[in-house]
C-alpha cells in the first residue's frame, strides 16, 4: 500500500477541471497508485516523476517519492502547458526543502 499525500496546490488543480468525467478519471488513477498500481509513469529528474494519462488533454500529475511507500502529489496539468508545470513542480520539491540535496546533484 503506498500513502498518497496532496499539496493543496495539487488539490486545488484537480478540482478545477470542469468536466466531471475527467475529474473522475484522474482521482481513480489516484486510488490506483495508493494500491501500488502507478500505471504509465515517466521520471524527469532523480526526484520528479510524472503520472501520464493519454486521453482529452494528455493529463499529466507530477509527484516525487517521499520514500518507496510514500509520495506527494505536487501539481498536474496538460501536455500543452507541460514545460511550465514541471518547472512549477521543481519548484514545489524546493520549498518542501528536504530534497535540496537532490535537486542540486540533478
């Protein structure tokens, strides 16, 4: 069982979607991972790993392992606007401070 935290960055962003289904989808997706049923993954860095969705927008949920059984969810959105919500998420690791020593051998 993996623990599954959420910035209220993240929270905020999910439920902005206005279309339910969607909405929906990508909260199930959730549920999977908190079952260790990451799906379709990607790492972007040594600490950054997006969660893929290939439908509507090409959803994408960016994320960091606190520990193998821990992550936090950081920010998400569509494949357009992708480079800015990467850039966004590195940022949200910064802050969380513990992973400075990471980040800075990336």
């Amino acid at each position: 069982m993996i623990t599954v935290l959420e910035t209220s960055i993240f929270r905020e962003w999910l439920a902005s979607i206005k279309d339910l289904a969607t909405r929906l989808r990508l909260a199930r997706r959730l549920e999977k991972a908190q079952r260790g049923n990451l799906g379709d993954i990607k790492q972007l860095a040594n600490f950054l790993y997006e969660m893929r969705e290939f439908f509507g927008a090409g959803w994408r949920m960016y994320y960091f392992h606190q520990d193998p059984l821990i992550i936090v969810m950081l920010n998400g959105g569509g494949k357009k606007f992708q480079a800015k919500d990467i850039k966004l998420a590195k940022a949200l690791v910064m802050e969380l401070g513990e992973f400075n020593e990471i980040i800075k051998k990336d």
